[in-house]
C-alpha cells in the first residue's frame, strides 16, 4: 500500500501533489483485487482465524460494459426485468439458466435437467435455454469470471460452479458479490502478522534475499543481509527466484486517481466493471475495480480506480483506452507493465515452491487456485476447508 506521496515518487513524477489531500488519508494498492463474499478466500480467511482481524465493506456495485455504456450486472428478479442488456423473450430465458443454476447439485443427478455436467460443454447448455450472443458474453465473463471463451467448449461443470458461486455471493448482501478490505489489501497481510505472532511466527519485512543456498539440488538456507536462514523447503514469488520460472505474458495496469464517481454507476463508491473481450474484438477482457473514502482508502470525494488487461499488442496503453474513456476526466493516472511468470517446474525436487504472478483480474479466486496447487506441491494434499484443523464458527455477519 502506498499513501500518495509514495504513489508519485514511484512513478517518478516530480513535485508533490497537491489537492490531494493528506498522505495518511490515502492506501493505494498496486495490484488491487477483491474478494467473492462465498468464495475461496474469504473460507481460508475464515478457517485460519485471520477474519478476526479484518474489516469488510461490500462493493456497491457490479457492472458489465456494453455498446459503449456501462450496464447494472442483472441477477435478481427486480434487476433482470428492468435490465436493458437483454430483451424481454431472452429475460425469460435468462431467468430459467439462473433457476436451473441456483437448483443444481453437483451430487444430485435430478437437478442435470438431462445434461451431464463432464460432458456437455458450456455451448450446449446456453443453446439449450435458446440464450442469445449478448447474454452469453456477459453470463460467462461477468457472472462466469472467465477471462477467454475457452470455456464454451469445455465441460459445463466448472462454469456452472463459477456462476452458482457469483449468484450465492451476491445473495449475501445483495449490492455486490465482492468485498474490499476497510483500509486496503495491506490489511490481510497485517491479520496473518497478528495472527504468526500469537503462534510464535516471526516476521522479518524488507529484507532482500542475497542467496538461495542448495545442496545436492534441494534447497537448505537463505542468505539475506548476512544473516543465515536455514529451511528444508522454501516458498517464494517469482521474484525471489526469477531462474525458476519463464514469462508467459504480460499485463497493464493503469492506477488513476479520481475526484468523482464513474458514470452510469448510481454514484457508486465502489465498484467492479468488466469489458468483454467481444465488445472490443479482443483475446481477453478489460477490467475496472473502483474504491474511495467508503472504504478508508481515499480522502473525502476522492477515488481510485485502476484498469487492467492482459497485453496482447505492442501498444499495451491503447489496448485499455475503452477502460480508461470511462473514467474521465482522471486526475492522474500511473502505468504499469509487469511480466506474468509461471515456475518452471513443481519445486518438488529442490523443494523451492514458486507462485505465480497476479493476472489482469480483479479478484482472488484466480490466486486461490495457485495457493492450492502450491499447498498441494508442497505437502500433496489439498486445501480441504471441512478437514481443517481450526473449526470454522466465524460468520461474517457478526
């Protein structure tokens, strides 16, 4: 998290700004996400007692770009019949998709509807409820959170596990299905701090790591500033082991500091919109994550809204333009291009167990996956919320 001062310095952009408001006023997240109400991290949350530290405020509002213009993201009754994405024939058949979802159980064969959910594709099912082009885009990205239409010829399981778990976390509190830390991100690492030193953790913070000391190919000790660490396995991000992993892509993302809402929001202080990648004849979609004062990051009448893409072209700061135009008039704006790096192999031989790098989303579920994988490399069990040790009687309501 950065206070803004820190946010131009490290951009380079000389002076300090002014009507800005005070520093301490502002917690800038470079590489803002949110997190699903029902979804995977909020459980590891709760299950490690990490929750009790935190604060959440819901997200106001979720929106899918279309035609030029921002649209609410219909899932309710009230919402899908005043919706202008769609017309009144696909309303109905919208209405029954979102019926046989919410119905459905992964272990009761009754609620398939005559489908099998590990053999019929995502295309079968929408041909099935006669869905039209427009409701498809934004049924599978904006419900689906699927970044490409790969999905589409792939069994239908997943997505409809996706969709389902949009729908459950919306119904938690009814504005949006996403939730935002009170005072940003650096929150969730300052609970896990809170909660290592009630168990004897020790945290050692802007330390650089000198070396990563092997012995016949397994990992023994880490060297940083000329101190020792001994360890039988080590667990890094790409940058700590950048000899252990290969670039796979690149992304952009465009922080801009706002002093009013998005248009076409209802004034939201928060908010989430994606772009589709359809609307704008691209491979991946462009995302927008808005917060402000609501949520203890910005001053008074202050915003901070970052666009996001995966690159696709020599011209990456083109390529969110679409985003950007929606944020207009932008106080200043701050680019950023980052290389998306994977590990090259599974850790298991030298037990270096490398993530990888935050993709162009804007929430964790993606980064939730690459935690169980690593604990799944790591120890070759599974992340099991119902097996965990810590019983998890945490209710975020409360």
């Amino acid at each position: 998290m950065f206070v803004v001062e820190q946010l131009y310095k490290r951009f380079q952009f000389p002076g300090n700004p002014k009507g800005m408001g005070q520093g301490k006023e502002w917690n800038v997240d470079l590489i803002p996400k949110f997190l699903l109400s029902s979804g995977q991290l909020v459980k590891m949350l709760l299950c490690t007692e990490v929750m009790r530290y935190l604060d959440f405020k819901v997200v106001e509002g979720s929106y899918v770009y279309k035609g030029g213009k921002v649209h609410k993201l219909p899932v309710t009754e009230a919402e899908i019949h005043s919706s202008d994405l769609m017309g009144m024939f696909d309303k109905r058949r919208f209405r029954k998709l979102l019926l046989f979802i919410r119905n459905f159980e992964e272990q009761d064969p009754r609620t398939y509807q005559d489908m099998n959910p590990n053999r019929t594709t995502m295309r079968e099912v929408f041909h099935h409820f006669d869905l039209g082009c427009d409701v498809v885009e934004f049924t599978g990205h904006a419900l689906g959170l699927h970044c490409n239409d790969d999905y589409l010829d792939e069994p239908c399981l997943q997505t409809i596990k996706r969709i389902k778990l949009y729908v459950e976390s919306l119904a938690r509190y009814g504005h949006s299905p996403y939730l935002y830390p009170v005072y940003g991100l650096g929150e969730l690492a300052q609970g896990f701090i809170r909660l290592s030193a009630l168990n004897g953790v020790t945290y050692m913070l802007n330390h650089q790591v000198d070396d990563i000391i092997m012995d016949n190919g397994r990992v023994v000790a880490v060297e940083s500033q000329g101190e020792t660490f001994h360890c039988k396995q080590l667990l890094c991000d790409p940058s700590y082991a950048p000899s252990r992993v290969k670039r796979v892509g690149q992304v952009i993302r465009v922080i801009c500091l706002l002093n009013h809402p998005i248009r076409n929001t209802d004034d939201a202080g928060s908010c989430h919109i994606i772009i589709p990648l359809a609307q704008l004849n691209r491979k991946s979609d462009i995302y927008i994550c808005m917060v402000s004062y609501t949520h203890n990051v910005a001053p008074d009448g202050k915003y901070i809204a970052v666009v996001s893409t995966t690159v696709e072209t020599s011209n990456p700061e083109k390529e969110v333009q679409p985003g950007l135009a929606l944020l207009e008039p932008v106080i200043q704006k701050f680019v950023s291009i980052s290389n998306l790096m994977t590990p090259i192999d599974d850790g298991r031989r030298s037990q270096i167990f490398v993530s990888r790098s935050y993709d162009a989303t804007t929430h964790f579920e993606t980064e939730c996956k690459d935690i169980n994988d690593l604990l799944w490399r790591m120890t070759g069990s599974e992340f099991i919320f119902e097996d965990f040790h810590r019983e998890c009687e945490a209710d975020l309501d409360n």
